[in-house]
C-alpha cells in the first residue's frame, strides 16, 4: 500500500530562524522530503531568513549538510541538488530595518506566502509587524509559530494579542508537532472510524485511562530553556493536553478545524483542578548522572518528571480518571494510551479461573500499532481455566514497511499550512485554556516550595508515582517496547 501524495499549490515560505536547529534537524529536512515524494509543485520556494550574513550558495551548503545529517532514507545527489535550486536567503534583522526590503523583493505575488517563525517569542510582534509594514503579508498569507507559546495564561494571552494585531485567526498556525504524528491522528480513526470502540467509550465501561510519554534521552543540550519550564510545561501542557483532548472528545460533526477544536476545548475546559495528593513530581538523580547537573542549577527544584490524576467533569467521564504521566531518562521511550475497561458486572466462572480486564493500548511511539486483551479459555483439558491474549496489530506488519515509512510531523504540518488546512494546529482559545488548567498547579508548587521525588536515570520514574495509582488499586502499564 502506497499513500497518494496530492502537490500542493505553489508557494513561497520563508523560515525566519533558517539557520537554527529546528529549520536544520526539522523544517529542512521535512521539506527536502516532501520535494522528494513530488508533494511540492513547481512553483514552489524555500526563502530562509535569519541574522547571519549569507549568500544563497551558503545557505544551499548549510541545507545539503542538515539534509546529510537528518534524512536517512532518499537521500540522492540529483534530487537534492533540484531541491536546492528551490531555496535562496535573505540576511534580516527582525527587531531593525536591514534586509527587509530585500525580503518584500524576493516574494512572488500571485502564490501562498507562509512565514515560519522558528524563533523566540519575544520576536513574534517584531516580524508580525514588519511583514505588514512593507506589505508582504495579505489577507491569504499564514504565519506558523511553535512551541513554547507562552510561559503562563497571561504570557500566552500577550502573545495571542500580539499576533491578532497582524492576523486574523485562521491566518494563525500553532504548532504541537504530537498532533502531526500519524497515531495521534489515528486516534480519531480509531474512534469515529470504528462502530466498536465509540459505544464503549465511557465511564459505564471505561475503568480509567493512562497516558504516558516516556523519554529516555534527559535534558542535556537544552538545559537552560528545560530548567525554566520542567516537565508540566514543555510537555504537560501541550502534547499530553492533546492526547487527554483527542482521547476524551466527544465526537465532532465532521473533521473540519473549528469541529475538532471546539470538542477538544470543551474537554479542557471540564477538567477539574487538581489535588495536590494527585500529582507527583520527580527529578532524576544518580552517582553518575543528574538533572541538576545537566541543567548546571544544583539548586534547581524543576520536575524532569510528573504523573498526575486527572477527572474530567463531563457526562461521558464522571468517575472515570485519566493517569498521566510523562518523564525524561526513563527506561523506555514508550508513548502510548491505555484504556481499561471494567470487568465483566457478573462472572460466570469460578473465582480462581483468572478473569481480568480488557485493555486497549494505543501504541503511538515506537512500534506503532494496537493490542487489545481478550480473556480466553487456556487451551487443555484442565476445566475452565481463563487467560489473557493479546490481539496485537503492528501497523508496520499490517500494512506493510512501505505504508510505515510515514511522513514525519513537521512534514504533514507544513503541507497542511500550505494547504489552509487548520484542523491539527492549537486555535488561541484552546492554548489558553490549557495554560489557565496548568498554571494554578504550578503555582502551588511555588507556593509550597515543593521538592521534586529523586528517581534513577534509566527507572521508571519515582516510588511515589506507584502509589499515586496503587491508592485506587491500580497500576501502571509497564514501560516496554
Ligand atoms: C518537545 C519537548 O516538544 O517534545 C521535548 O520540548 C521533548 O522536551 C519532545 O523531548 C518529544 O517529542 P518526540 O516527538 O520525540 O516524542
């Protein structure tokens, strides 16, 4: 099985930050990608910008080399010399005049024009404002803005008023690169795709839920940003909220951005508040390798891990709780979604024979695919004797290496920007939302000068996170591959 690859309409995109990590282990290579697989039309152009003085042979260079370096497959001389031939470069100042002339210049009037802000925030109304000012921006243009947006509900209320100045709404792209991931996306398949989830699919049947996004890389390189923001808000906040969001939604009318969007911030605006005895925080520590030593702040009280209980104030969730839990240096790196079911109200059988409860898993990263324990009988002449199997798809195995060599989530998100297709990206009401959940829980933390649990590097996380589910006589699924 082969997907279709539909060539977008012609475009032109300028990367502000085109020489930062993100355009070279991400943008770049994403787009080199799509060239390859014949996604981009030809009248399609790459302009990246950025501080550096450089000419287009230097920046094609730098673009060969981080191609080189994040494409494994595909990577052929001709093909990407034809790529190249799309790119050029303009040095830009955002915050002062230089260079946007040049940049008003190098833009085509009759194609989509796309702005990729992969910089810092505080550069946001800089550029918003000069893309207007020398009238390269029209009513079509779209900006794309990442992660981190904002540090807290006011920060992100400021960045949301800054960027409306300039843009209208659906102008807006705010990326959380979970939801370009293919599983995350076949979450929904797997719900409204489906007659035999959907029905099931609440507090009547569900017992609970664990969402867990388990790293084993730690903080090292990123320290800095790491150590201001912790666990709840680089991770948290926004790509756990999005898997809470796409796995308690109520089914939207039909697959269009303002649908799904407002079902998923119905779903942040029930979330109860949370106890503090329903959150743990932890930090990894060892002889040989510790957070605050990788972050260079040998005080830092900064979470590099949380799990929490959270309940969802809704008709479909009332009594329901979704464990979430997320961490770096772990044992695994694991993400995926569990929902157990009840057990059966009655058993038929005699009590020994080992009767359990369905679970469905949802393997998002790595080994992506799905199992679903079924109780069976035990094969053998032993009487009724019940055991749990696994009905296990990997959608490698299922649909082949081909149909696995799925596009990266920069890739699809890019395309879809290009597209006007909103549907995957955070609306502004959405980002707020989650950040007014989250901040009161930091906060307290704050308040009470709370310590994170140690745990060891390569663990799977604190004692205590154990507890936090053992208390409602539950456990976590265990991190494996
Ligand atoms: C980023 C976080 O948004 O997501 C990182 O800032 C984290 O800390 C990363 O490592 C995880 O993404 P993925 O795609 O590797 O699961």
């Amino acid at each position: 099985m082969v997907s279709r690859v539909i060539p977008v309409d012609p475009f032109d995109l300028v990367i502000f930050g085109g020489t930062g990590d993100l355009a070279r282990r991400k943008i770049l290579p994403g787009l080199y990608r799509r060239f390859h697989d014949g996604q981009m039309p030809e009248g399609a152009r790459i302009i990246g910008a950025a501080r550096s003085e450089m000419d287009e042979a230097g920046y094609r260079d730098f673009v060969r080399g981080a191609i080189g370096e994040f494409v494994q497959k595909r990577n052929d001389k001709d093909i990407v010399d034809a790529f190249l031939e799309r790119l050029t470069y303009v040095a830009v100042d955002a915050k002062g005049t230089d260079g946007w002339d040049e940049l008003a210049h190098a833009m085509r009037p009759d194609v989509i024009k796309a702005y990729y802000f992969s910089v810092g925030p505080s550069l946001f109304g800089d550029i918003a404002e000069r893309l207007m000012n020398h009238g390269i921006a029209d009513d079509e243009a779209r900006i794309v803005v990442e992660k981190p947006f904002g540090h807290d509900l006011a920060s992100a209320r400021a960045l949301n008023e800054t960027l409306a100045r300039h843009f209208d709404e659906t102008q807006i792209y705010r990326i959380d690169h979970y939801l370009g991931k293919e599983t995350v996306q076949n979450l929904m398949a797997v719900r409204f795709g489906n007659m035999l989830f959907e029905p099931l699919w609440n507090a009547q049947y569900v017992d609970h839920i664990q969402i867990t996004v388990a790293e084993t890389v730690g903080v090292g390189g990123r320290g800095d940003y790491y150590d201001k923001s912790g666990a709840m808000r680089d991770m948290v906040q926004n790509h756990l909220m999005q898997l809470l969001c796409l796995t308690a939604m109520e089914p939207p009318s039909k697959y269009d951005p303002d649908a799904v969007r407002d079902e998923k911030l119905k779903v942040i605006r029930a979330l109860e508040s949370v106890e503090s005895d329903d959150i743990v925080r932890g930090q990894y520590k060892s002889q040989a390798e510790s957070y605050i030593d990788d972050v260079e702040n040998p005080r830092s009280i900064t979470e590099s891990y949380v799990a929490m209980k959270v309940r969802i104030a809704n008709w479909r969730w009332n009594g329901t709780p979704f464990y979430l839990r997320t961490g770096k240096r772990m044992k695994e790196r694991v993400s995926e979604i569990v929902v157990r079911f009840k057990e059966p109200p009655h058993s038929i059988f005699e009590e020994d024979t080992g009767q359990s409860a369905n679970e469905l898993t949802i393997r998002l990263q790595p080994n992506e695919g799905m199992d679903l324990t079924v109780t069976i009988k035990e094969p053998g002449p032993g009487g009724m004797r019940l055991i749990d199997v696994p009905l296990d798809m990997t959608f490698a195995e299922a649909l082949g290496e081909e149909a696995a060599d799925v596009p990266d989530a920069y890739e699809r998100l890019i395309m879809d920007v290009i597209r006007g297709n909103q549907t995957l990206f955070m609306r502004g009401d959405e980002v707020e939302a989650a950040w007014a959940w989250t901040d009161p829980i930091i906060d307290s933390w704050t308040v009470r000068e709370d310590r994170p649990h140690p745990y060891e590097p390569g663990s799977t996380g604190p004692e205590e996170a154990l507890i936090l589910m053992h208390r409602d006589g539950r456990r976590w699924r265990e991190l494996r591959t």
